[in-house]
C-alpha cells in the first residue's frame, strides 16, 4: 500500500471524522460545488452521536438538539483541501421562525471544520438550513438544504 501525502491524509482526516460523528443511518451529508470551493455539511441527531463527540467541538448538546458540521473544500489540486472560513448558519423551521447558529471551528491535523448545535423544537420537525461560508478570499458561497429532525430515537 502507498503511503499518504499529508494532504491526502488530511483530507481522509476530516472525511473520517464527519463519518464517525454517528452511525450512517442517521446523518445526512449535503454538497455543493461552487467551482472552486466546495461546501459540505452533515446533521447528525444528537442520539446518534458517540459520548466524546460534542465535547470533541466544545458543545454541549441537549436531547433535543442535533450536531452540523460543515466543511469548506477548495478545490485547486486533487484532493480538495479544508480551508479557513468564517461560517454563518441560519435555520427556519415551518412556524417561519428563524435561529441563528453558533458555529466554532475545529481543527484536527491541517484539517478544519465547523460545528453548531441545532435546537430540535418538536418530535418530528421539517428544518431549512441556509449556510454562507467566506473562505479565505471572501468570496460568498451560500448552500441551502432541508433535512428532517427528530428528537430521541428516529423511526427505521
């Protein structure tokens, strides 16, 4: 087997860390390519969520909160490589009102990420997610998804 090149690893680094958050079925990645940056974000649902993860990103997670993690990609040279940004998170839920998250930067390696905790206000709820990444030349990269959430354990 070959050996890594540091961006390489530091790319499986962060890759690996968004995976283990939780177990699969319970996370969702979203992605946007936006030429030469590429966002991605994952929700994971705090019940999901291995004991050492939200002390990990210095969050207390409530049980009626779930975890998002963002990432900011720039693509100049295969593999992308995580970049510096400044992360802005706005989600809505169906009522129309609006949270603004608080998002902290992780930094693991070469690697960094972004993670807030996402307040969950009923058993089942439909939330839109809005997220602005400035990465280091200030350009806008703006990724708008929506993703289900539960509090406690999700239906299989």
């Amino acid at each position: 087997m070959m050996p890594l090149t540091p961006r390489a690893a530091t790319i499986l680094a962060v890759l690996v860390m968004l995976v283990g958050l939780g177990r699969a079925a319970h996370a969702q990645m979203h992605e946007q390519n936006f030429g030469r940056y590429i966002v991605r974000a994952n929700v994971v649902h705090g019940h999901a969520l291995s004991q050492d993860a939200p002390e990990r990103r210095r969050l207390k997670l409530e049980d009626n909160e779930a975890l998002l993690d963002v990432v900011v990609l720039k693509t100049r040279y295969p593999p992308p490589d995580p970049v510096r940004a400044y992360v802005l998170v706005t989600v809505r839920e169906p009522t129309g009102r609006t949270h603004d998250i608080e998002m902290r930067p992780v930094v693991a390696d070469r690697g960094v990420s972004f993670s807030g905790a996402i307040p969950i206000p009923s058993p089942r709820v439909l939330m839109d997610f809005k997220i602005t990444a400035y990465p280091e030349d200030d350009t806008a990269l703006t990724m708008e998804f929506s993703e289900i959430l539960y509090r406690g354990n999700s239906p299989r």
